[in-house]
C-alpha cells in the first residue's frame, strides 16, 4: 500500500515458468498488497510454478492474445478494488525493483500513467536490444510523438503503472487483443488527458525473455502507425475512432464518467 492505496500487480503470462520465480521474488511485498497472474493457454509450467509459489491466478482456457490477456488483468484488479495497479511481465525482462517509485508517482498525484522506459539512460542497446529493434524503437516513438503532441522517450515498454480511474475510463474494450493493445492503451491515455510520466528502466534480454519475431514486430508496426493516425484523424474531426470516443466500451465492472 502507498499512500493508503492498494497497489496491484498484474502478470500477462505465456510460457514464463522458467522466470515466473525470479520475477516474484523481487516484487516488494512491503509495497504490493496483491499479485494476480493471468496465463493465457501457456505450453509450459507456469500454472505449476504459480501454484507452487502461492500466486493467485486465472487461465485463458484458450489463448486470447497480449492485448487480450491485459483486459483480463485490469478487469480482474478492478473487481479486486486496486488503486493502482502495475502491469509487470513475468519473463523478467523488466525489474521489479522500480515498482516503489513507479506506484510513488501515481500515489502522489504526480502522474496518471507511468512507464518504465528503456530508452531513458541511453542503457537499451547495452542491455541486449537488438539493433533492429532499436532503431524501429526510436523511429516509431519518433513518428507517435508528433502524431499524438507528445514528448515521450517510448511507446514500446511492457512495464507500466496505472492509476485506477485511468482503467475505469479509457474505453480498452474496443481495443485490439493483440500486442498493439499497449500503444492504443497510450494513445486513449493522451485523448482522455492523463498525465504520462516516464522513469529510467534498465534493459534485459536473454533467452528466457519473451519477445515477438521480425514477422510479428512489422505487423505491430504497422498497428502503432495506424493507431497514431487515428487518433490525429478523430482529434481533428475528420474520422472518428470506437477507440477515441467517450461512450466507447469499457472494461467489465469499469465506472462510467457521467
């Protein structure tokens, strides 16, 4: 708890049981008053390894995707009754040491949404990010940035923080159950007015890290692209866009602003 407000950490899992331990062992209990891991249809343990480590859970009885297995996560900690709820994947690719700081800024007020960027810190490539990646990284963020008005250093990271209003209004029910899920979670965030803030996350990649092949890295591509294009065609009136609209569906449970 931070600041009097439950913090919940939610795990989007496929196929992460050789990490999944490492992973909780770093989560600070002191701050975190409950885990949840969502598994989306995993080939491998990882439901074992939950059970073993005492982790609440709830199984995709077929795979739903990233994006799909998100809206179970944040419907889940909104019936739950967290506050704040930090989205952290299980794979270890992301440190779970930043969760005080990250739940510090939206228990503070300071910030709706935080993200742990990669980019900050200049540490991405030294941290193993292939170099494809990279500049894919930097040009898309680039491309978003003048497309949605903002100065964020990504778009790309899986690690971020959410205020609990953030999940009741962003109408994340229209979004796509694929990987580009996280940069229509973004672009909602900036159409609603959310304030975005980013800290410095280093950056691992190894083997047992989950990351998508070239093939899917260019369909989601593709869907930040055109993702950034509609939100500047609804802001200007010219499209409109279920995902940018007020009355556009929310998650289970969500609370709808009057």
């Amino acid at each position: 708890m931070v600041k009097g407000q439950k913090v919940m950490v939610v795990m989007p899992a496929y196929n992460a049981a050789r990490t999944l331990e490492k992973t909780l062992s770093e989560i600070p209990s002191d701050i975190v008053d409950e885990v949840l891991l969502v598994d989306d249809c995993s080939k491998d343990e990882t439901v074992a390894v939950a059970q073993k480590l005492g982790i609440p859970y709830v199984v995709h009885p077929k795979n739903r995707g990233y994006g799909g297995n998100q809206k179970t996560c944040y419907t889940e900690a909104l019936k739950r009754g967290a506050e704040i709820v930090v989205m952290l994947h299980p794979d270890y690719q992301y440190t779970p040491k930043l969760i005080g700081a990250m739940t510090w800024l939206v228990a503070s007020d300071e910030f709706d949404v935080v993200l742990g960027s990669r980019i900050l810190g200049s540490g991405a490539l030294k941290g193993g990010m292939p170099y494809w990646k990279y500049a894919a990284n930097r040009w898309l963020t680039g491309a978003e940035n003048v497309l949605l008005g903002m100065k964020l250093s990504e778009y790309h990271t899986g690690y971020r923080a959410f205020s609990r209003k953030v999940l009741e209004t962003l109408p994340l029910e229209e979004n796509s159950d694929d990987f580009v899920f996280d940069n229509q979670m973004l672009a909602q965030a900036v159409r609603f007015g959310f304030r975005i803030g980013e800290i410095s996350c280093p950056t691992k990649y190894f083997p047992e890290a989950s990351s998508i092949n070239f093939k899917r890295s260019v369909i989601y591509g593709l869907g930040v692209l055109g993702t950034a294009v509609a939100y500047r065609l609804h802001v200007w009136g010219v499209k409109r866009s279920k995902i940018f609209e007020d009355g556009g569906k929310k998650l289970p449970g969500a609370v709808r602003e009057q």
